[in-house]
C-alpha cells in the first residue's frame, strides 16, 4: 500500500510518501481502506508517535490518528455485535492509539471500540476532522473540567483544529466561551462558532477574567498569562504538560493534564450532534497524500484558515462488496 512514512525522529522533512506492508487487522480489530486522514501538527514532538507505550523505538513509523473509510476486514473472532456497525462495507470514522501507525495511508487498523458508523452529513474529509478534535473537547470540558452551565470558559487557541470543537462543545454544555485567537479573520470565525468574545492576542487584546474554566491547546506563553486569569475555584485543562500543582493549590485552582482515550460510545454522541446540526467540522486546508510533506509544513505559516488540516487519499469513498 501507499503510505506517509518517516524512518526517522523529526519533523516534517522526514516523511515521504512510499510503498509500505498492507497491515492485518488482529482480534477486537478492524481494517479500513481510508478516504481522508487529518493530521494534528503537534503529533510529531510527540513521544508516542515515535514509540511504543514502554519507550521502544517504532520506526518507520505513519502519522495522522483520525480517519475517515470504509470497512474492508475485521478481526477474527469479532460476531455481529462486537463489529457494533462497523461490518465490511460500512462507511465509519474513528481514531487510532497514539503509539500505533496512523492512518496516512492507503488502509489503517484501528481497535473496533474507536470506530464507528460516520455521521450521515457529513462528507469524508469533514468526518476525518471530527473524531480527535471532537472527542478531546467533549472529554476535556464535560468530564475533566465539569463545566456547568452559566460558567465562564476561556478557549486559548479557539480557531485551531481542537480549540474550534471546545468553542461548539463548551457552548452546547450552557458555558458562556471566549476563545483566544489571532487575526481578524479568525476572531470571525470563532463568534460564528458560538463564542460570545474572541480575543485576538495578535493585535495585544488580552482575555477578561476571572474564568471558571480554561482549556488550553497551545502551551507556552498563552498558557503561562492563563493562570492569572481563573478565579479561585477555577479548573485549568491543558493539552499540553503536566502543569505544575504547587502553583495550582496557591492559586486555589485545580489544574490537570488530558490526553484523548477514543470509545465508540462517544463517537456515536458527536455523530449525533453533528448530523443534528449542532457541531459544525472546520476544515482548514486539504492535500493529497502525495503531499503529505507538505500539509505538516503548512501548520508553519501564518494566517492559516481555523479547523483541521485534512489529507484526501482516495477522491470518493471505495466500494467494498459484502
């Protein structure tokens, strides 16, 4: 099969597109000739995309963790209600562990618990940049933070491919969201989602606290002025490391880092929510697999569009007979 694969540890210069081992799904398993992968462009610093869970080296190694295809095997010993609608032949998007081979490529094996039917509004490309993105901000903010409706939330980061999601998600959980951004343009965007303040931190605007809750997907800088601005009580949930507890128990706040676990149960609620109109998928630029290179190297430039970054690996979705 065709493949995006890089044989060694880096950035984007790593990878090339290349003819790689067909993979064979194993017990509680499903194959899947993808349609449309998306690519989170943090994955490469990432140590589990390098590695196995104890710290072994997994080179060569495919990158992109959610997916959008249609069902070519599953594994043995899976009956029809193990499959849970994900028999051969069904269309379905999902996500892949972090320390397993992604889905940039012409098929992917994924666990059958983080796949499931794909929303029938939604397109392939649109389907592929819902499952980490969508389920990070459900995760985040209904069962780390626990938001409650009529509660402050600052988003940093609300135009990126996660941020966007928490900015819809937090809204539909009764918070009342402000999502940090950069540039006019994305400042739009944002309030379209839902958000009832947008802060453009390009143009020196500074967010106004106190928040209850901030969820953060970028680190750095925005994370460090964060801290500042949640009240006594507030949860701070960041994307990013490990924050550091001391300050968080003298700033009386709770402070917790999050990492995405995918179940089908919950892809079936953002399918729901999705096919009901209430989330909208942000798809900020595609590229053929071909150029895969390429669609890492862009989250580097400036003025990028809000949402995921998606790559296209077949035009239309493969028909399988049953």
């Amino acid at each position: 099969m065709r493949a995006l694969r890089a044989h060694e540890r880096g950035g984007p210069e790593r990878f090339d597109v290349e003819e790689a081992p067909a993979p064979e799904p194993g017990p509680g398993e499903v194959l899947v000739a993808v349609t449309a992968a998306a690519i989170t462009f943090d994955e490469l610093v990432w140590d589990l995309s390098w590695q196995t869970a104890d710290g072994a080296d997994r080179t060569p190694v495919i990158p992109s963790h959610e997916f959008s295809g249609v069902v070519t095997a599953v594994g043995p010993g899976a009956g029809p209600d193990d499959a849970g609608g994900c028999a051969v032949g069904e269309a379905v998007y999902g996500m892949v562990p972090f320390d397993r081979d992604g889905a940039a490529a012409d098929l992917v094996v994924a666990p059958l618990d983080a796949v499931s039917a794909r929303p029938r509004t939604l397109g392939p490309v649109e389907a592929a940049a819902l499952p980490l993105a969508g389920l990070t901000a459900l995760q985040a903010l209904a069962e780390v933070a626990r938001l409650q409706p009529g509660e402050r939330v600052l988003v940093l980061g609300g135009a990126g491919g996660v941020g966007s999601m928490a900015v819809q998600v937090a809204g539909r959980l009764g918070g009342e969201v402000t999502a940090t951004v950069r540039g006019a343009e994305a400042a739009a965007a944002v309030r379209a989602l839902g958000a009832r303040a947008a802060v453009d931190v390009a143009a020196g605007e500074v967010p106004d606290g106190p928040f209850d809750v901030v969820l953060d997907t970028v680190g750095g800088g925005a994370l460090e002025d964060a801290w500042s601005r949640l009240g006594v009580g507030g949860r701070l949930v960041t994307l990013q490391a490990p924050p550091d507890q001391e300050r968080a128990e003298a700033a009386g706040v709770t402070a917790s880092f999050f990492v995405v676990s995918p179940t089908r149960r919950q892809l079936v609620d953002l399918a729901a929510l999705a096919e009901s109109g209430a989330l909208t998928v942000p798809v900020s630029a595609t590229f053929p697999l071909e150029k895969g290179r390429d669609a890492f190297e862009s989250g580097r430039r400036p003025g990028r569009a809000p949402g995921k970054t998606v790559l296209v690996v077949r035009d239309e979705d493969v028909r399988v007979d049953a």
